[in-house]
C-alpha cells in the first residue's frame, strides 16, 4: 500500500498533478515528509496539504480494529485452520485444541525423554478416521535418527484404540497412509523438500514431522553462527510449509549443555551469574535447546519434555495464546499420558529450564554427542 500511486487515489486534480510536478507519485514519498515541508515543495496552501494527506493516509493505512473483531477474525481462521488434538485433554485444553495447524510445533528435551512417542502418536492420530479424533489423512515422518519404530506404533494403537486396530485391514490401511522418509544428511534433507512440497497437495497430507532437525544440523560439523546460517534458508522453508499447506508441522530439537557467555544475556532472568554458574555444577547440568535463536523465533509453539525429581513433564514453555504451564506424565503401552489435566503455573526461567538426570545423547556441537 506504501507504494500505491497518488494519481489512483481520488484526490483533486489539481493536488494530484502538482504533487506529480514534484515528483511525489507514491504514498510513501508523500507521507514521509511534514506537512510543512509538503506546503513549501508543493507551494500550496496548509489547507490543501492537510486534505491531501488525510486522503493518502485514509487509503493507505491500516484502520483501527476492535477486540471484538480480532477475536472474530481469530474464530474465522481458526475454523478454516483448525487443531490436530494430542488426545492429552489438559494439553489440548491449554493450546485451544491441540497442536494448530500452519505453524511450527517443536518438541525439545533429552533423548529418552519421549519426543519421539509423541511423534508416533500424532503420526497414528493424523492418520485416523474423524469419528475418532483424527485427520483421516497422510502424515509424512522424516526419520533422521532412525527412531521410527512401526511396532511401537502399531502397540499405542492398539492399546488407544482397541476398536479400530482389531478391525480387519484397517491397521494396514492406517500403515498406508503414514509415509517414512529417511534422510542421511542436511544436503540429502534438503534435496526432499520441494518433492515433500508436492506431496503435501498432492497425497492430502495432513501432517509432517522432522525427527529430529538437531541432528541433521550435528552432521554438518559446523558450529555457532555458521550452524545458524546454513539452517537459515531450511527454517524459513518449513515454516512456508507449513503456513502454505495450512497443516501442523512438528519438529522435534535435541538439547546442549549451555556456555557461560549465554548465562543471564536478559535482566528477566531473575538469578545472579554467579548462583546460576554454581547452579551448573550441581546435580542437574544446565541444558537449553539446541539450533539457536533463530530456530527459536521461527516456532510459534515449544513444548519442553523434561524430568526433575523422578517425574517427567510437559511444559507448555512458548505459545502466543496459552499461558506458561508444566503437566507431569508418564509413558505407558498406549503412549504419553497425563498424570493430570491441571496444569502447574510456572513463571521466570524455570519454564525453559530443562534438567540432564541421567538422559544422555545430549548435543554438544562442539565435540561428540555424550
């Protein structure tokens, strides 16, 4: 709109052709001077001036909305977007439905913890009939790490849904649908994308999941800032996935053990240096997700799986619409399960705190994995 020509806006002959004497043929170069610098270039009067940039700014400028229509809007897209539920009421409860379609979902925690459980349960809840909560879709699983179990799945299945896994041929028809891609490299990844951008129109694709970008990334060998840079270009593309397709993309991310230079960068990190350096050295080694700022800022929503104490927990640690709440869970035969739907409030950095106790595999992109 900035840069929409004066001379389709309506105004006055006789305005409109001495702003184009002048040489101001857009919104933007007229509405990037005063109203006192316009009057001297323009040699008119205030009058003139005033009427013209109201005229300009009318057309170009968003106009004031209302809370009652953002919150239709929202209602709007939401109907036309929609949530795949995780079947974990609390959680779902919390998101507004479950995990939302066109955005990144990202899943981050310590190996074993349980991403990829999760990630088999979504994948077998996207590819269910609607009746049963599900998306009556394809679902592309991009396994990096080769974690993808066919069994484990089949084992949540029947134990979810016992009704429809003893129904004759329709296990196989549900194993049809779910579609395991995996990757041995970033170049390799790279080079599936545009055929997965097909397959997302072409084959009703209802859901896609990376497990795990981290480490695709881990490798590369490469580190820091140049880590960031060659996943830049792949970051800006998933998330064009998935507001193009309008379908839940869900990426799960590894963890690294956290250097001193990025201890407290922000004052809303209540603890002293010091006491979070001692801190580190305790029992639980202070980790946080891997992939860096970048990667943070393209997910709109970030579950941490996490363990303190013998429990584990999902903390609801980024979302636009949800408040900061943790719910502890097991791992049973029929997948992740809530020990309850209330949510604990969390506040300060204790929502992004993620605790090692015992998990290995956590990235270190500086040497091995340990």
């Amino acid at each position: 709109m900035a840069n929409m020509l004066i001379n389709q806006m309506g105004l006055p002959k006789s305005i409109a052709n001495v702003f184009a004497a002048r040489n101001i043929t857009t919104a933007k170069e007229a509405l990037s001077l005063t109203e006192f610098e316009l009057m001297e270039l323009l040699d008119v009067s205030m009058a003139q001036v005033t009427s013209a940039i109201a005229r300009i700014s009318e057309i170009t400028c968003p106009p004031y909305q209302t809370v009652l229509s953002l919150m239709e809007q929202r209602v709007q897209t939401e109907h036309m977007g929609g949530h795949l539920s995780t079947q974990l009421k609390g959680l779902d409860q919390a998101l507004c439905g479950g995990i939302p379609f066109g955005v990144l979902t990202e899943l981050v925690g310590p190996a074993g913890i349980g991403k990829t459980q999760f990630c088999l349960k979504l994948a077998l809840l996207a590819s269910l009939p609607v009746a049963c909560g599900g998306l009556n879709g394809h679902v592309i699983y991009i396994d990096v790490e080769s974690k993808f179990s066919s069994t484990r799945m089949i084992e949540i299945g029947a134990k979810s849904f016992p009704e429809i896994f003893h129904t004759k041929g329709l296990a196989q028809e549900i194993g049809g649908r779910i579609h395991v891609l995996r990757p041995t490299s970033l170049s390799e990844f790279t080079e599936s994308l545009q055929q997965i951008k097909i397959s997302l129109l072409q084959n009703q694709v209802k859901l896609l999941i990376i497990d795990s970008m981290a480490a695709l990334a881990a490798g590369e060998h490469v580190h820091g800032a140049t880590r960031q840079h060659l996943l830049g270009w792949h970051i800006s593309f998933i998330k064009s996935l998935a507001e193009f397709s309008r379908i839940p993309v869900v990426v799960t991310n590894q963890v690294r053990s956290q250097s001193h230079d990025e201890i407290c960068q922000y004052s809303f990190q209540a603890h002293s240096r010091e006491k979070t350096v001692d801190d580190c050295t305790g029992h639980d080694s202070h980790l946080v997700a891997a992939l860096g700022i970048h990667w943070a800022h393209a997910v709109t929503i970030r579950l941490v799986l996490d363990a303190k104490f013998g429990k584990r927990f999902i903390k609801l640690a980024k979302s636009p619409i949800s408040p900061s709440l943790a719910f502890p869970f097991n791992i049973t035969s029929s997948g992740i399960s809530l020990l309850t739907d209330d949510g604990i409030e969390l506040s300060g950095p204790e929502i992004n705190t993620i605790h090692c106790q015992g998990h290995s595999g956590i990235i270190n992109f500086d040497a091995e994995r340990f």
